[in-house]
C-alpha cells in the first residue's frame, strides 16, 4: 500500500498586485504557482493509483476500496475527482487517450486499407485486454458512488469513439472509393461491431473454446470487408437472387425499378 501523500493547505490568494509599464496587472503569486503544480502531480498520481486498484479489484470497486489501495482517504478522492463518476472520466481520459495513440500508430505501419482495419482492431483488442477491468470501468455507466449518470464520462468515451470513427473511414474510402450514402454510415456500425464483439469477447472466460486476440481480430476484420457470406457454406450456395441487395440511393435513379407501390389505404401517414 502506498504511504498518504500529504496534502498541503492551499495558499491564499495574494493581497498586492504590482504595476508594471504596461498597467495594473495581478503579480504571478509563486506560492500559488507551487500549489497548482502539486496539485497536478498529485492528481496524476491518484489516477494511476486509481488505475491499479480496479485492475486488481473490479470495475465495481468502491471509492472506498480504490482510496485504501492508494493508501489514502475516499475524501482525497472526492476532493480531487468530485464522485466515481469524476474518477471514471479522469482515468478514462488517460486510458482511452493512450488507446486511441496505440491505434493511430498501428495504422501507420500498415500497407494498404485491410491491413489498416486489422490493425486497428487489434490494437484495441489488445488494449483492451491488457486490463478488462479497467476498461469495464472507464466505459461502464458510475455506480452507486455517484450522484449523476456521468455526461463528462460518456463524453469522453464518446469523443474516443468519434477519433476512431474518423480513423476507420479512411481505409473504408479507399476499399470504396466511389461515393454512397448509405456507406456513410459504415465506420460507425463498424466501431458498434467491434465494441460489442470485443465486449463479449473479453467476458468470456479463457479456454479451448475461446479465439484468441489475433483470430478475433482476423475474423472482425473479414466480417467488415466481406461480411459473414464467405463463412457460412449455405450462403455461399445460395443463389444471389435469394438474397438481393439492399436498394441504395444509385439503384432508384432515373429508369430504375421503382419498387412495389403502396396498397391503397395503407399509404404512410405523415402528421
């Protein structure tokens, strides 16, 4: 357990300003300066105490057990991160900023855009298998050591997930090159398929039965460029006309199958 830290009182805003050449302006107190320079460390180091603690504890540690790990008080935890939910998105900050550079550098050692997907997918598997609990954590909604639903929290997941949605389009525009609206909305389905079958993937107990990170990794990476026809022998088989494709914006231009028409009486209603 590490030793408490101690915590020095704050110092008290300077009384004085001095005047220079320019005007009035407020002195740079070098107490204060101090102060907040302590105050930063000190943070720093109560997140990665934070995050050791709920690598060996669970994401469902309390404040409580991640203050008594730290060898501190839940109240030097309050004071600095407000609740659990503060905590969360302190760590999750670092945690996910870390993610996010592993991927983007694992990208830029690749050769061509399947090879950039599978890299992407593997970095953060791996990440994320590195420590589930603390990823548990840093994604999960804050538990009962929280007095809100955590908005900063989702934020920062959600900007995380923004910056590897930017990152997956790219090597999608290069395996598509022509424009489609409908694959606009790929990259996003895309970090929703990797999220969720990484998720359950990380739950699963280890054994026989479970892929292990680079056969996860490949066959995520093959269900986003070729989906999961190649995989399933009576989808090969099938004739193609047993499974049309989806009629996208390019198909309902000019001279093109309208579609069937609505049947009277059952015309959408639009209020």
């Amino acid at each position: 357990m590490n030793p408490v830290t101690p915590e020095p009182a704050a110092p008290a805003a300077p009384l004085v300003s001095s005047e220079s050449s320019e005007g009035t302006v407020p002195s740079q107190d070098g107490r204060a300066a101090r102060w907040e320079s302590h105050r930063l460390q000190r943070r720093t180091e109560l997140i990665r105490a934070a995050r050791k603690a709920v690598h060996a504890l669970g994401p469902e540690a309390s404040m409580e057990e991640i203050a008594a790990s730290a060898g501190t008080s839940k109240s030097v935890f309050y004071r600095y991160f407000g609740d659990k939910s503060g905590l969360q998105q302190a760590v999750g900050e670092v945690v996910l900023d870390r993610m996010q550079s592993r991927i983007r550098e694992a990208v830029q050692e690749t050769q061509g855009p399947e090879e950039g997907l599978f890299a992407m997918v593997n970095a953060y598997l791996q990440m994320a298998e590195t420590s589930p609990h603390v990823y548990a954590f840093v994604t999960q909604h804050p538990g009962a050591d929280s007095q809100g639903q955590g908005p900063a929290q989702d934020a920062a997941f959600g900007h995380f997930l923004s910056a590897v949605t930017d990152m997956i389009a790219r090597p999608m525009n290069e395996l598509f090159p022509e424009e489609d609206v409908l694959l606009g909305y790929w990259p996003r389905a895309a970090i929703g398929l990797v999220r969720s079958a990484g998720e359950q993937w990380l739950l699963n107990p280890d054994g026989a039965e479970r892929p292990s990170q680079a056969e996860m990794a490949s066959a995520l990476t093959a269900w986003l460029v070729d989906g999961i026809r190649p995989a399933v022998p009576t989808l090969r088989a099938a004739p193609s006309t047993q499974h049309p494709a989806p009629r996208t914006p390019s198909s309902r231009r000019a001279g093109a199958d309208p579609g069937p028409a609505l049947i009277p009486g059952k015309e959408e209603q639009h209020d």
